[in-house]
C-alpha cells in the first residue's frame, strides 16, 4: 500500500479492498486474526502488508455486517484465539466484490492501454 | 433487550477483545523470536509494528456500534477530561460564565419579582387606584373625603372602591409607648384585595362609622413581635392614640398594600359625614373593577362624577378630574425604568462573557485540529463530532450556570439586606428565587452553551481535514482568526457601552450627592411622630394641646447640654412627603377656583431655620409670641418671594392662606433660602412656612442639633419627650444625614450596580484582549523567531503586537463609542444634570479601556521579544 496518496482517499480504498482480501483469505477456511494478517502477506508476495490496527476493525465491522462469524477456538499451541469464518451472506459479498473489482481492473487497463 | 443484560453484553465483548488483541501480540512475538529476536525485543517490535494499540480497541469497539445513551455517556466523560486536563482554560471559562450568568439571574429574579409576577391578591388584574387630577397638571393626587363618599354612592363600575391613609400610630402599654406605622380603612378594603385574615375578621361597615367602639387589625410581624404569636390576643383591647381598641383580627404574613410601606396595625376610617366636604385632600384609594366593565369604561365613569362634583362643589372641585390607574401600574411605574436599565445592562455583560467563552473555545478548537482530523480520518463521522464538541460547550454552560445560579440564590438576599429600610423598591419582601427563575438560568445556561458550542462545531466542517495533519498545520485559518478579532472587537464595544453607562450613572450621582440642599445637615437629629394629646373634649382643646406638646419638649430638649438649638417641622424635607396648599396675595383679588396658586406648606416651631442651618434672608423667625390668638404670621421662600412678589419687599405684605384653622390673611414676616424639600434633584417650590403656635399640627419631627456625635444624644432628648408626654411613642429617630442619604438610595444603587457591572465588563474584555494576542503571538512564535534572528530589534517585535491588539481594541472603543451616543438617550430621565453625551466621561472612559486594553497586550507582546530564535529555528 502505497504512502503517497492523500491520506482520505486511501482509507477508503483501503476499507473496501481490505474487506475483499479477508473475505477471500476466509474463504480457504476458518483462521484467527493474526493468521488472516500473515496470511494476506504470504499470499501477495510479500508485497501487502496490512495495518494491523486497521486489521482488528475491519474484522469486526464485517462481522456486525454478518459477512463473517467467529468461534473461540484452541490453536495448536493450546492457545485460546477467536476464529473467523466465512457465512452465507459473506460469499455473496465475496462474489459480488470480485466482480466489481474485476470490473475495475478491466477498466483501468483499457484507459492505460491505447487502442 | 434489559439495560443489565446490554451491559453485561458490552463488558464481555470487551475482554473478548483484549483477549483477542493479546493473543495477536503473542503470535506476533513468537513469529519474531523464530527468526532470532530475543523476547523482550520481539515483544517490543511486536508493539510498535501494531501501531496505537489503545486507539484501534477505541476504533474496533466502534464498530460494533453504540446506542445513544453510551454516545453521549463518552462524550460526557470526554469533555469532563478535558475540562480538566486544560484547569486554567476551565476556571477563566467557568469565572466568566458564572459572573455573566449569575448576575442576569439576580436581576432576573428582581424583575420576575416585581414586575412580572402577578399582585399576590385575587384576581389582582382587576384592581386599580382612583386619583383626582387637578387642573393644571396631569398628576395623580391624593382624594377629597366628601368626593371619595360620592365615588362610593354614585360609580356603576366597582364591586367597591375604599380610601386608606397611612398614618403612624401610638401603641401603648407593656414597655415603652411606641409609634408604628399604620393605616386607616374603609370597611371593604380588605375584601377588595381578596386577603382573608389568618385570625379573626375584618373591619365590617358597623365598625368603620364614626363613634363606633374602636377596632384593630393586626399585621403578623407585629403580633409575632409584640404579642407572641398567641392566639389569645383576640378579643384583647389595646391602647392606641390613647383610646382602647379591640384586636378584631391578624393578617396573614407578607400581606401588605404594595404601594405603601409595611403597616403594622389598621384601624377603621370612621369617616364623619358631616366633616367630609370641608376636609382637604389626604386619600389613597382602591377599587376592584366588576367583572365586564374596562379600565377606560371605569375612567369614564368616575370623570362624570367628578364632573358633577366640580359643579356641586366649584371652590373645592372646579376643574379638577379624576385618573383610574391598575394597581399593578401605580405599584411598579417608579421602579419599571430603573430595572428594565439594569436588566439591560446585565445582559450587556452576559453577552461579553459569551464572547469571551467563545473566542477560548475557538481558540481551543483550533488547537485541537490534529485530533479531530485522526479521529474523522479513523471513521468517526461528522456529527459525532459535532454532537461532541456541543457536549463539551454544554457541559460548560451547565456548570458555569449552576454556578450562577449559586451566586444569584446567595447574592440577592445579601444585596437587599444591605438596603436602607425605606428603599423604594415595592414589594421588596417578594422577592424570591422560585422555579420561574430556576428555568430562565436553565435556558440562558443553554442559549450561551449553543451560542459558543456552534462556532467550533461549524469549523469541523469547514477547516481542510489535510492541512490538519502537517507538521506545519497549526497555524488558524483564516476565517477563525477573522471571527476571533471580531468577536474581541465586539467584546470591548459592549465593555464600552457598559461603562459609558455606569460613568454617567456615577456622574450623575456624585452631583446629586453634592448638591446643596439648602440647610446644613451635619450633626442634626430628628425625631418623627404624631403628637397625641391625651384628654381633649374639643377640636380647639386637640390644637392647644398639640401646640403646648411641642413647646414643651422642644422647651425640655433645649436646656440639654450639648444641644445647640432645637425645632420642630411638620413634615422633614427630602422624606418624599410633603404638604401642599392654596395661597394668593390679600392685596390682590382671589383667583377663581380651578386657577389657584400655591406651592408647599411647613409648620415648623420658631427657630427652626437656625436650627436647621438655613439662610435667613430677610425679616425675621417665628417665637414664642405667635400663638394662639396673636395675628397670624407666615414666612415665605425665596421661589415664593420670587413669584408672588416679583419686584417688591414681600416683608409686611399679606397672604390668603388655605390652611384650617381659619384666622384671615397672614402677614409676612420673614424671608428664607430656598431649601430644597421635594429632593436633591428638584429647585424648590414656592414654598410658605407657618407657626406650629398657630396651625399646630399632629405630625411632628423635632429637629435637634448637637455639639457632638448626635447619636449619643439619642437617650437624652428621648427622656426629656418622655418627661414632657409620657405616652408618647416616636416614630422614626434617625441623623438628618441619613434621612438626605436614603433620599438619593436609588440613584447610589443604581450607579453602584452599574460600576460593578462595568469593572465586570472592562475585566472580561481586558481577559479576552490578553487570551487572544497570547494566542496569536503563540502561533506566530516562528516567524517572530526567525525575524529576531534577522536582526530584528526586540523593541519593533513589541510594537508591532501592541499594535496588533490595540487595533482590534480601538475599533471595540470606536464601535462603542458611536454604540453610546446612540443608546444613551433611554438613560436621560435616570441622569441628574448629566447630559448622555457628556464629553468628560466619554473622554475619560475611551482613556480607561485604551489603558486596560494596553495591558492585556502588555504581557504577550514582551513574550514575543523574548523568543529565543535559536530555539525556534531548531524546531524546523
């Protein structure tokens, strides 16, 4: 994520394509905070690495909007974490978020490459 | 769902989510120490890498939503915070508020008292007083007993109508005889008002003719006082004006006739038909309206019938008329100018101390930009913000108010306890703090919460979120710092207008006080009573009497030691009563009734002006030999020389006089300075003084002049009262120069409250003048910085903020200035030979403001010179 965008424009987009990328790093099962974190940063490459004191709301603000739903669980190391997983509603979200976003990217590249 | 189990719920989610984060760091910490850090550095960088911990559970908890009530509970505990975080921003706000506040209160609840609230009787709407009105002015004046008689047979607009007449009265037996005063009644007056006694009854129509047994009414501060409180007081004769009387009945307490002062006891009239048309003119009355009929239909009514007396009785009643005014009017008309002024300006300061309240507000705001910017950043919405910076103003008002409230609830007794007794402000003992007065401090606390809470909350909309970020961004935008200069310019305007005010108020004052009033008061005693000569068997016996009393005791007081002349007079100068007849020159025909002249009349005892200190300007004083039986002498004043007898020596000529006993045309035997009798801020009226010898009269005021302390002669000449008459009880025994005092208490109260009003106010714009240069010269802190790196001289630094806060103060002085000569004009008819434009004091208080303004920029401009540039520039 960038650091030279005015600051206003980047919470938005972070908001909405944060909620995509949680969503989607649900969507392989269910997983903690944390792991979500590391998980979003492995799968890119190492290239996004998300806020975490932009993590914890977004996790709850998706959970209020019933996307995901979450379970006290143990994790390996006998420790109690609360796990997140995906709902119902959450996979339409997910599917819906996709596309627009796909929408987006086609758009952006046609403007970026001239006919 | 319940209140608890909502609690309960919330308390969960919070440990879930301190669990939750915990674990968060932990997993963070164990990742880091995998790959080589040890603990206590993992767990460091673990920290750091999240970011503000604090502030994303603040956010996270957000976003679960919250209901109204916790909304508002944080916002409430936010702004207690930082009330407190910032105390000397908190006590400067708190101070302005509560003196604003608490002083619009106490006047609030004068006014609400006096002029607003309702006459405590029935129906009290439909009361009104009855004067005559004579021919030649539009006043109100007392009313002729055969005319109040033909009133009472003859209107068809009252349910009844009663004469009442303030007299003092003897009470005698157990202890010292005294002298309280009291009323005379027609029977109906008490039914009239409506007020049923506590005890007993009333005075019936049996009671209140002439020869019936007599009967009292008592007030209930003097049953308290003198009688105990004990109900077995009905039924007992007293003695009053020598005579028994029987208490018939106790009035309930506060119960009082609101134009006249407390009267302790009331007895019937016992008005002697036969006598009534030859009487002058003594009596107050009071009438209730029946139920369809207007004050202008009851005015038309009684003008007819004084119409008619005028055709009945010419020598007593030609052209005179006859006025019908509500109660309400004739009970507030003398005081209704002077509190709606003070209401006025009360509000004034209010006003400046809302300005101040704001312009600290805003500069707060503007200080605060950083941290509203994170939090709107961080998804806190725009109204939330709003609702909370008004809940930090609110709270504000709110205390501020409760604190005026304090100050207004404690203030207003201790100011009306420090009163003189006789002030002139009716219905004094009604005055209360009650909920009306309650709900009007809620409501301004409120609209002044509102007033200050809006300006920073519409900079939340308006000021560039970015710029708030910057390291740079803490200078003020510009339209804040615009509203803030304006705001001070307004504050100083008003302080201006204030003072203007309270300097002519004071100015007008110190004239009065300082006016000569025609006679010397120092070390002058008087002792007010109604002589009551024991046993008489005729109206001729009543006034030899009454003559030999007076001679007597002035003859007893005269050989004390330390006593350097004594007199009497019937009514004293400056007390607001006086007496009043016809006269005409005996060499000139008698003018027609209805065109009558004439002026004041004094009976006073021989040596009275030497006495009193009075210029004796031609002729000579009365003595002893102008009694009963010799040829009737008078003294005129100089306004009477003047009128009556232009261009001639008045000395040996005679005058017509109007005053009973008849004894044919007086002769003028002296002439005297004017004295100015009415009050300090009158000339005097033709003014003619006659011999007690001659015209002896029931009220009486010896005055005594000492050598010494008067007060310490006080047992002394009461003893020799007592040895001449031994009933007699005195009135009122007080120092001339108390009397003149209590005669300009209003004008005092009025200038005092105005100078309180006005230091007030200079002290508040001088605080708002000092807050908002230190401000500026806060902001500016760099540039200055960098100009005194430059070279520039300390000297040009400081002139330069002068200059910045004197001109916001001269343009708050010019505003002001203009605002006054405008507005002073409704002040007019308060000023004693004061014109509101009068240059000194506009002068004078123009150079007070400049100086207080000069000192509130002292301080931050010498703060500006001695900013240390390398300091400054380091900061860069």
């Amino acid at each position: 994520m960038g650091s030279h965008e005015p600051y206003q424009n980047r919470i938005e987009l972070l908001q909405g394509t944060l909620d995509m990328l949680i969503l989607r790093t649900l969507q392989w099962g269910p997983q903690h905070g944390h792991g979500i974190g590391v998980a979003i940063r492995a799968t890119s490459g190492d290239v996004l690495q998300v806020e975490h004191g932009s993590l914890y709301p977004a996790l709850h603000r998706l959970r209020k909007e019933g996307w995901i739903e979450s379970e006290w669980k143990m994790t390996e190391n006998k420790q109690r974490a609360r796990y997140y997983r995906l709902t119902a509603k959450g996979r339409k979200k997910l599917s819906a978020e996709e596309s627009r976003w796909n929408a987006m990217v086609q758009a952006i590249a046609r403007v970026m490459r001239p006919v | 769902m319940s209140f608890w189990h909502w609690i309960l719920r919330r308390r969960q989610g919070d440990r879930e989510l301190d669990e939750e984060l915990r674990f968060h760091i932990a997993e963070e910490t164990r990742l880091r120490q995998e790959r080589g850090q040890d603990r206590a550095g993992a767990e460091r960088s673990a920290r750091r890498d999240f970011g503000n911990l604090a502030l994303a559970r603040e956010v996270t908890r957000g976003m679960w939503g919250w209901s109204a009530v916790e909304r508002a509970a944080q916002d409430l505990r936010f702004a207690l915070r930082m009330m407190a975080k910032n105390p000397a921003f908190t006590c400067l706000a708190l101070v302005a508020l509560a003196l604003g506040i608490g002083a619009t209160t106490a006047m609030f609840t004068v006014v609400n008292s006096v002029l607003l609230r309702p006459l405590p009787f029935r129906d009290p709407g439909r009361l009104v007083v009855v004067w005559e009105r004579p021919p030649d002015a539009d006043r109100n004046n007392v009313v002729q007993t055969q005319n109040f008689l033909d009133w009472r047979k003859r209107n068809r607009s009252f349910d009844d109508i009663a004469a009442l007449f303030e007299i003092p009265m003897n009470l005698e037996g157990e202890g010292e005889p005294v002298q309280v005063p009291g009323m005379l009644v027609t029977a109906g007056f008490f039914e009239i008002l409506g007020t049923r006694p506590l005890l007993g009854r009333t005075i019936r129509p049996e009671d209140d003719v002439r020869g019936a047994p007599g009967v009292v009414l008592l007030d209930y501060g003097l049953w308290q006082r003198r009688f105990g409180g004990r109900a077995d007081v009905l039924g007992r004769k007293i003695v009053i004006q020598g005579g028994p009387h029987e208490v018939i009945g106790v009035m309930p307490p506060g119960f009082n006739f609101p134009t006249q002062a407390r009267a302790d006891l009331y007895r019937p009239m016992q008005i002697d038909p036969a006598a009534a048309p030859r009487d002058g003119r003594n009596y107050s009355t009071v009438a209730r309206l029946r139920p369809n009929v207007s004050l202008r239909d009851a005015q038309a009514d009684i003008r007819a019938i004084a119409a008619q007396t005028a055709q009945e009785r010419p020598e007593m009643n030609a052209k005179w008329s006859a006025n019908v005014v509500p109660l309400m009017d004739e009970t507030v008309k003398n005081s209704r100018q002077t509190l709606l002024m003070l209401f006025g300006s009360v509000t004034l300061v209010l006003l400046i101390a809302c300005a101040n309240v704001s312009n600290l507000l805003l500069m707060r705001a503007s200080a605060r930009r950083r941290e509203m910017t994170l939090r709107v950043a961080l998804g806190a919405g725009r109204w939330r913000l709003v609702h909370q910076l008004l809940t930090e103003s609110f709270v504000l008002a709110v205390t501020g108010g409760l604190l005026g409230l304090l100050l207004a609830w404690w203030g207003v007794p201790a100011i009306l306890g420090m009163l003189p007794a006789g002030f002139p402000l009716p219905r004094m003992g009604e005055i209360a703090v009650n909920s009306r007065v309650l709900i009007f401090a809620m409501a301004v606390s409120l609209g002044c919460g509102v007033f200050f809470g809006l300006l920073p909350a519409l900079q939340v909309d308006r000021s560039r979120m970015s710029e708030g970020l910057r390291q740079g961004g803490r200078y003020g935008s510009a339209g804040n710092q615009r509203l803030r200069g304006l705001l001070v310019v307004a504050e100083v305007g008003l302080a201006m207008l204030l003072v203007i005010g309270a300097g002519l108020m004071l100015r007008s004052f110190l004239l009065l006080h300082a006016t000569n009033s025609g006679f010397q008061p120092e070390r002058l005693l008087t002792f007010r009573m109604l002589v009551v000569p024991q046993q008489f068997s005729s109206f001729e016996e009543l006034l030899a009497r009454r003559a030999a009393m007076v001679r007597d005791m002035l003859d007893r007081i005269r050989t004390l030691p330390g006593v350097t002349a004594a007199s009497s007079v019937h009514l004293l100068p400056l007390t607001g009563m006086q007496s009043g007849s016809w006269f005409s020159r005996a060499d000139r025909p008698e003018p027609p009734p209805g065109s009558q002249e004439g002026g004041d009349v004094s009976i006073i005892s021989d040596d009275y002006f030497r006495t009193m200190g009075a210029r004796l300007l031609a002729g000579r004083e009365f003595n002893a030999r102008d009694r009963m039986g010799a040829p009737p002498v008078a003294i005129i004043n100089q306004a009477a020389a003047r009128h009556f007898f232009p261009d001639e020596n008045p000395i040996g000529k005679r005058l017509r006089v109007w005053w009973p006993p008849d004894q044919g045309p007086a002769e003028i035997v002296g002439v005297v300075a004017d004295v100015r009798n009415r009050g300090l801020d009158r000339n005097a009226d033709p003014c003619l003084f006659l011999p007690q010898g001659q015209k002896p009269s029931g009220f009486v005021a010896l005055v005594v002049r000492t050598s010494g302390n008067p007060l310490a002669a006080i047992a002394a000449v009461k003893q020799q009262i007592r040895a001449a008459a031994p009933h007699q009880g005195t009135q009122q025994i007080e120092t001339m120069e108390s009397v003149m005092g209590a005669s300009i208490a209003r004008p005092r109260l009025e200038a005092a409250i105005l100078v309180i009003f006005g230091l007030v106010a200079l002290t508040l714009a001088c605080v708002g003048i000092y807050a908002v240069i230190s401000y500026s010269v806060e902001q500016r802190t760099r540039e200055l910085g960098i100009r005194l790196a430059l070279g520039a001289a300390p000297i040009g630094v400081l002139l330069q903020v002068l200059h910045e806060g004197m001109t916001l103060a001269g343009a708050g002085i010019a505003a002001g200035f203009a605002a006054a000569l405008v507005l002073t004009r409704y002040l007019a008819s308060l000023l004693y030979s004061v014109r509101p434009t009068d240059a000194l004091v506009y002068a004078s208080v123009s150079a007070a403001l400049a100086l207080a303004a000069m000192a509130g920029c002292y301080v931050p401009a010498r703060r500006a010179t001695r900013v240390d540039p390398a300091v400054v520039l380091r900061e860069e």
